[in-house]
C-alpha cells in the first residue's frame, strides 16, 4: 500500500535554511546540505528546496547546493523557486533534483507545464499553489484565488480551476499551500485542500499551517491529500519526524517505517 | 541524456562528461572497475553514482561496451521511456554488452526502467522489443478507480526468497516508485520480490543467475535502498 507522505520543506536564502511567518519576518534555521541530510537520516519521505529570493532576485538557482545536497540526501527531493524556464529545469534535475517546482512561472506562462512534462516526464513537474481564501463569488466558485509572491499578488483566477487546467496541461503533482494557514502553526486549511484533492488526479501536498503531529492526522483522516509539508514543527526541534510518523501509525495511517534495516 | 533527445532544442549548460567521475572513453581503456554505470542517455545517473560514492565504495560511468567488459559489476539505471532507452541500447552495443556481462556471471543490476528493458517486451510507446535477457513483458498498471498513475511514493517490497541483496533489511520495508509500468514474468519463480498498487500484485524485483533488477529505485530510498546497493557492490554473484 503506498504511504501518506511527510515531506519536510527547506525554505533557502543565501544558502541558508530560514523560515518566517506569511512570508516575512525570517530567521536562519541551519545549514541546507547538513539538514537535508539529517531529515533524510531521521526518515522523512521527501524534501523540498525552496530558493526563497531567486525568484524576487531573477536569479537562476544555486545549482552548486543542488549538487551537494545530491550527494547526501538518498530520498526524493525537489527544488523551486527561481526556475526561470526549460534551461533551468534540466540543471536542476541534471543537479540530482527528483523534480521540480514551478509556481508563478507557471501561472504567467502556463506553456511551460506542457513544455517541461514533455521534455522531463510529468512526475518531474510539481506545482506549487498559493491559495487565499477570498470568499466565494461567481469569479471564485470555490471561494478562493491563486495568488503569486508569497501572497502579495492576486491573479483573479479560482485555484480549483488552475489546479485542472495545470493537471490538463500535464502537471505530475499540486503542492498546496494555503496562504492564510501558512506559518500559523494552527493546521491545515482542510476545505481547499480536500476540493483540489477531489477535483484532480495527481498527488496533492497540503501546505500551510503544521503545528503538531495531530495536524497531520487531521490532514489526512478529512481529506485526500496524499502527503503533508512540515517546516517550523520540525525546524526549531519541537517535533521530530520519527514522532509524526509514530503518531500518524497510531492513527492507523499507512506510513513509511523509520529505522527497519539492520 | 534522454532529456535532450526528446526535446532538442534544450541544451545543458552543465555537461556531464566533465564530471571527473565519467570514464574517459576509447580504445586505450583496458583498467578494471568495480562498478561500471551504463549511460544509455536514458535520464539521470547522478543519483546512483552519488549513492555508490556516498557508501564509499568507487565506479564509473561509461557509454563504451569495452569498460563494461572489463568492469567486475554492472549498473543498467534509467529514467525514461522505453522506446528511446532501446534505440540507444541498439545502437550503441551497451544492450549487448549487458547481455554479455550476463551470460559472463558478473553481478548486473538493473534499476527501474533497466528492470523493464531486461524484458521481451513494453506496452510502452506503442509496443517496444527489448533485450529478453529475462522472459517477460512490461504493461501499464490497469486503471483502478481512484488510483492515481504513475505509481509515485513509497510502497512495500516483500521479498519473494532471501536473495543475497536484500541481506540485512526487513522484509516488507517501503521503497521509492516512480513508474507506470511493471514487470509480468513469463516464469514467475524469477520474482525476487512483490508490491500491492491498488488491486494490483506486481513483481518489483526481478532475477536470473547473476542479474537482479529492482522497478524501485534504491538510489533514492533512503537506509534501505542504500542497504541494498552495498550488498549489490560487494555480491559474488551466488545466489546461496
């Protein structure tokens, strides 16, 4: 049976793992190489490498911390943040990246999906989605809307109906993140995630919002996300991964076990 | 790379032949190597290199047939699509020199779509012949409804028998899949172990006298898959 996944996210700037609340007001964490590679040690399922300023920068990403990171951590992991265009995408995965996430450069330019699923293979394609609620109206049938630059920027498009069009296109996985709950420590926003689960058949990762291992749980008994993102639980050492997944198998989740060689 | 092959007009910045760990090719090669990686330009073989290295034990990769013939052990990766993994197996003279490292005894693994072009034959791509080292097709997981494909994440791997790989690590650990085909044997007593997708019970490790082949890859599945890769790399090729 596959397992509900736990994916811890590694936000980098200057190559430095940080994290903030809503996007602002960050504080270096660690080193990105030695923490990927202990989150790997400690069992989490997959990581993700977000270059937090490329993107504002218009910089391309370090390809030098990809490689590193490649040669430490054994487990899946993706990079985002910064991807500029195809070029970008084949470094990244040539680097020793699984796959790769793309986020306003897929809503500016929704070609791209399409381009690098046929030049990659759609389970190399991971797109990321900020979601804030904005009520639901007849432009927001599911009351919430895509938004880009860490939520600064509205796109007046429904982020149920960008979630389709992105599968149509050929996305291999949505990678939710939930604008309002981000950074808040108080849970997932359980309703979009379970509408963008139901409404596509690719994988969805919910982000925004993990505090404790019951969050997870919550996650995964009301909606059918297939995996769940941590940050600032794990970061700051209030939680371990070997306590979430402990917690999850309590809960009669199907997860990977931690710790069985040997 | 493949990568380029099915879409040309993308061209890397960052070669990788000057990786210092790709083999000068050519005749005058004639040293052994503990391990040669076949690079068939069927996707990224970074990551198997990384892990070999990682273990601290040392190999190469290669895109000559001669450095696989004088290579003790052989890794046949890949990332990709059948049809162009095959093209570029023929066209080479790695396909036999794959069969060759084979039918000398030497230890071949073969990872994910090398697990499925040691086959007779892919559904993929509209039908492919492949090397028919191990007899067999490749075909698309059914639909199921609700299931998602390609079969993506971590599943269970239980072992068919103890092949001498799989020492050392639980039966039943999980394992990363990225495929949406399988293995069917012709002969199932070649199944080295078995995985559960939805309703579907499909052989995701395959093996004849020194050839294993494994549809998850162990590159990138953490303790365990590492576990195996080290057996792999220090395996005589008995099977007992």
């Amino acid at each position: 049976m596959l397992t509900k996944r736990v994916i811890v996210c590694l936000d980098v700037r200057d190559r430095k793992v940080t994290k903030g609340i809503k996007f602002e007001s960050n504080v270096d964490v660690g080193d990105p190489v030695e923490m990927g590679a202990q989150y790997s040690r400690d069992g989490a399922d997959e990581l993700v490498f977000y270059d937090i300023t490329a993107s504002a920068e218009k910089r391309a990403i370090d390809i030098e911390m990809v490689k590193d990171i490649a040669k430490n951590v054994f487990i899946p992991f993706s990079v985002g943040g910064g991807v500029r265009n195809l070029e970008d995408m084949y470094d990244v995965l040539l680097a020793g990246a699984e796959k790769v996430s793309i986020n306003s450069l897929a809503v500016l330019n929704p070609q791209i999906i399409t381009d690098g699923a046929k030049a990659f293979g759609n389970q190399c394609m991971v797109l990321g989605l900020d979601a804030k609620f904005v009520g639901i109206s007849e432009k927001f049938p599911s009351g919430y809307e895509v938004v880009i630059q860490g939520g600064r920027k509205p796109m007046g498009i429904d982020a149920v109906a960008w979630a389709r069009r992105a599968e149509g296109l050929g996305i291999g996985e949505i990678c939710l993140n939930s604008i309002d709950a981000d950074g808040m420590r108080e849970g997932y926003e359980l309703s979009i995630t379970e509408l963008i689960a139901n409404a596509v058949m690719v994988p969805v990762i919910a982000s925004g919002g993990a505090g404790t291992p019951a969050h997870i749980n919550t996650l995964f008994a009301k909606t059918h996300a297939d995996a769940a993102l941590v940050a600032s639980m794990v970061h700051f050492g209030t939680y371990s991964i070997a306590q979430i997944k402990a917690e999850m198998a309590l809960a009669g989740l199907p997860v990977r076990r931690v710790g069985v060689s040997k | 790379m493949l990568l380029r092959l099915r879409f040309p007009q993308v061209q890397p910045r960052t070669s990788p032949q000057k990786e210092t760990d790709f083999l000068s090719y050519g005749p005058e090669v004639t040293m052994r190597v503990p391990v040669a990686i076949v690079d068939y330009e069927a996707g990224n073989l970074t990551s198997v290199l990384n892990a070999i290295q990682y273990l601290g034990l040392q190999a190469v990769v290669t895109k000559d047939p001669k450095v696989i013939a004088h290579a003790d052990r052989v890794i046949f990766p890949g990332v990709g699509a059948a049809r162009a993994s095959m093209n570029v197996l023929l066209a080479s003279g790695l396909g036999k020199a794959v069969q060759d490292a084979v039918t000398a005894r030497k230890p071949v693994l073969g990872i994910c779509i090398g697990c499925q072009i040691i086959l007779e034959h892919s559904e993929e791509d509209g039908g492919v012949d492949c090397l028919g080292i191990i007899k067999g097709k490749a075909l698309k997981f059914h639909s199921e409804p609700g299931l998602k494909i390609p079969h993506m994440g971590w599943n269970q791997v239980e072992f068919a028998f103890p092949h001498p790989i799989f020492k050392g690590v639980e039966d039943a650990s999980e394992f990363y899949f990225v495929h949406s085909y399988h293995p069917v044997l012709s002969n199932p007593v070649e199944a080295a172990a078995y995985t559960t997708y939805g309703k579907q019970r499909f052989a995701s490790a395959l093996y004849r006298d020194t050839l294993v082949a494994t549809q998850f890859h162990l590159e990138k599945s953490g303790d365990v898959g590492l576990e195996l890769l080290k057996n792999f790399c220090k395996w005589n090729g008995e099977l007992c």
